[in-house]
C-alpha cells in the first residue's frame, strides 16, 4: 500500500494544469445508458473512481474504450462509452459499496429499459448520505419502489415513467442527477424544485442537451426537463475540476507562495475566493485560469459549507488545515455531512489546535506545525494532511492514501513540480 513521504517548508511556485472534475464526469458516464449510440468524454481525470464507474457500466453491457493520454499535465484522456447492447440491469454490492455514485445508473437504466436493480451504497465514512431522495422522486413520476436484500428493485408504469413536479425538502446533487436523466426519458415535463445548482449539474444538463435533451433552467434551483422519445450519442468534454483547484490554490496559501492553476474558472469559486481573500489571500483571473499568491500573512476566517454557491464542504477539510496556521482563531461550521471532521485528530497531532462543539470546529491558528506520521480517513480529509504536510516542519508522512488516489491525479507529481518536497514510497519502506 503506498503512502506519501512530505518534507514542509518550501514556497509553492509555478503552474498546475487542472483536471477533469471527478463529480462530473460520474454521472456523465452513467448518462451513456441513455442512449444506444456512443458518448464520447473527454477532459476525464485518471482517478480510481472513473475506473470503478467504468467497471460498473461494462458489467451492465456498455462497451468502453479508453483512448491514449497526451504528456503529463494535460488533459488528453477520453473515453467511448457504448450502451447499444445492455445485458445486464442489476448494478451489484461488490460494485456499489466502492463508491456512492454508482447508484447514478438507476434513473438512466430505469428509464431507458423500465427496470433497474441497484444495490443500496450503504454508509461511507463521511455520513449515512441516503438515498432516500432518489427513491421519492422516481416514485413521482410513476416508479414503483421496493427495498429487499439490500437491493433497490425499480419498475416502471406501462409504457414508462411520466413527468412530475418534484419538490427537493433539501438540496440533493445526486438525486438531482438521476431525477434529471430519468426525466430526459420520460413522458411530458418534469420540473426539479430546490434542485441543487452545483457546476457540475449544469455539465450535465449540457452534456443530456448535447444528446438531444431539453432541459431549461440550468444555474437555477428550478429545472424543467421535457423528455424525449430517445436521445442519440455526443463527444462532450468534462468540465475543470474546482474542488482541485480550490485545493491547490490553499496549497499556495499554507506555503505562502504563487501558483497559476490553469483551466481553473472563476465562476466556479466565488465563494472560496471571497473566503481566501478575508484570509489575505489574493485569487486573480489571467488568461489561463487563477493566479493565486500569499506571502504567508494568513488570518483567521469564519467559514460555514453550504450548497452551490455557498463554500463547498469539499473543501471544508482543505480550509481547516490552512486555517491551524493562520493568526487568531476561526470557526468552521459543517453543514452538509456528519462525521466530517474525522482530519482534526491527524492534524491535532501534527501540533494544530482545534476544538470541536458537534458541526462547529474552533481552530486556533499555531505558529508552525511539526511533521509527523498521520493517517488519512476519507477522500478530502487525506488532501488537507498533504496541505498541512507541505505548511510542517520536518516529515510528514501520510499513510493509506488510496482514498487520495480516488480524486486528485498524480497529486504528487503536480506539486512536486511545482518545488514541493514530497514522494510517493510503498508501505513496507
């Protein structure tokens, strides 16, 4: 099992090309079971999820064709995904419980074939994250919704699912995928109300409307969707991924350097640029994307996550560890998931101080962190003991970072180049 040996200490300097977004490109690819013609993606990241949801839908039939790579820190990565030949409706556990998002392909299967089998992803270690959601709006517009085993059994009306207006009781960015691809599918209009606005919605929506979809209303809480008979194939291109970019550019803060994040969007980032900012960070747009520059001056901000547009809880981990340097104290509030604050013990013992009161973590800045072996517990928490890696004095080591593997490509390699020290080394070194 590999793990990732940091020396802290050094000012960040120079580019790092952005990658696809992970949480865009998932439900793309399950949008492929829409049609029975191939969808070409392009612009897709090299992380261990994207191969788990290929796994998934070449188990289902789809036939899936990943085309060469361009040289390191591009984004020349495609994939061809054809659904004409599906043989198989059950999406199983052995799949589903490796990552959350395979329950993506329920909407598209059940509307496409009327029937769909898909195992229940369980808890994770960030939250119970139900799929509650998903299940209610489908049973809107007609599904009929059994749970047995472990399994969610979904079947269609006669003649297919119908339109409905659904009502979001709070905002769900994976229900409001699979509701929007099952709607492109289904008779009449179906209108999203509190539909969750992230980017990544919005690629989407573009990606079904590239396929032949009508979908109004992206950027807003309210989507209408007026489904089709069929929807034919697309090349489409994943859109840049702004949780690494938020990532990296509090990479440049705790290190107090300049890192120009190419392909980065600022209209992806409002919110975490106008946080950095209170923090006596400076985020500016160039022609390439986000130039973000500290000399180190970091003061401590109050940050709450919430939905698009809100600050991204994503990134909530990430914010702590550059928070645990900053001067004076701040308070960071968790509003999205429980149990996200499994980093504050690793970062407590590489000399941060942090108190925790239920969703609320009060961190009071320190004025150096010290190196030391930590242990990574989820996806973003792991990327948050890199960045304090990279703040510490001394080495860092942090063990199973496999969850980082599932996210950020060739994190190492992207900051190493940019004069971090750091390596990735096997488990028995």
């Amino acid at each position: 099992m590999d793990k990732l040996r940091i020396r802290g200490g050094n000012p960040l300097k120079g580019q790092i090309s952005i990658s696809g977004a992970k949480n865009a490109a998932l439900p793309l690819q399950a949008a492929c079971l829409l049609t029975d013609e191939k969808l070409t993606l392009t612009n897709l990241p090299l992380l261990a999820d994207i191969t788990t949801m290929n796994r998934l839908l070449a188990q289902h039939g789809v036939e899936v064709h990943i085309n060469g790579r361009d040289a390191f820190g591009s984004s020349g990565r495609s994939v061809e995904l054809d659904a004409g030949d599906i043989f198989n409706l059950t999406a199983p556990y052995d799949l589903v419980r490796k990552m959350r998002a395979s329950v993506l392909v329920l909407g598209p299967l059940l509307a496409r074939f009327g029937q769909a089998k898909v195992s229940l992803p369980g808890g994770c270690a960030i939250g119970t994250r139900p799929v509650d959601l998903h299940i209610k709006g489908l049973q809107a517009m007609g599904a009929q919704i059994d749970i047995e085993g472990g399994y969610i059994l979904a079947k269609a009306p006669e003649g297919g699912l119908v339109g409905a207006e659904f009502v979001f009781p709070q905002v769900s960015v994976g229900a409001t995928e699979n509701l929007m691809m099952a709607a492109t599918l289904a008779k009449g209009e179906t209108i999203l109300m509190n539909a969750a606005r992230e980017p990544e919605i919005g690629d989407l929506a573009r990606c079904l409307i590239a396929m032949g979809a009508e979908i109004e209303g992206i950027g807003s809480d309210r989507l209408v969707i007026k489904g089709k008979d069929r929807l034919h194939g697309a090349t489409y291109a994943v859109l840049p991924d702004r949780i690494e970019a938020g990532t990296f550019a509090m990479a440049a803060a705790i290190t107090g350097g300049e890192l120009e994040l190419v392909g980065a969007r600022m209209a992806d980032l409002k919110s975490v640029v106008k946080t950095l900012a209170g923090a006596h960070v400076k985020v500016t747009e160039t022609a390439n994307g986000l130039l973000v520059a500290s000399n180190g001056d970091l003061v401590g901000v109050d940050v709450m996550t919430e939905p698009f547009p809100g600050f991204p809880t994503d990134l909530q981990a990430q914010m702590m560890a550059l928070m645990c340097v900053a001067k004076g104290a701040s308070m960071i509030t968790e509003t999205i998931f429980e149990n996200r604050f499994m980093h504050v013990p690793e970062l407590t013992r590489m000399g941060a101080n942090i108190t925790v009161h239920g969703s609320s973590a009060l961190v009071r800045g320190v004025p150096k962190l010290t190196g030391a072996p930590v242990m990574a517990t989820d996806l973003r928490a792991s990327v948050s003991l890199v960045l304090a890696g990279l703040a510490a004095q001394g080495e860092t080591t942090v063990n199973r970072i496999y969850h980082l593997d599932r996210g950020y490509e060739r994190v190492e390699a992207k900051l190493a180049a940019c004069g971090a020290d750091m390596e990735r080394v096997k488990e028995e070194d």
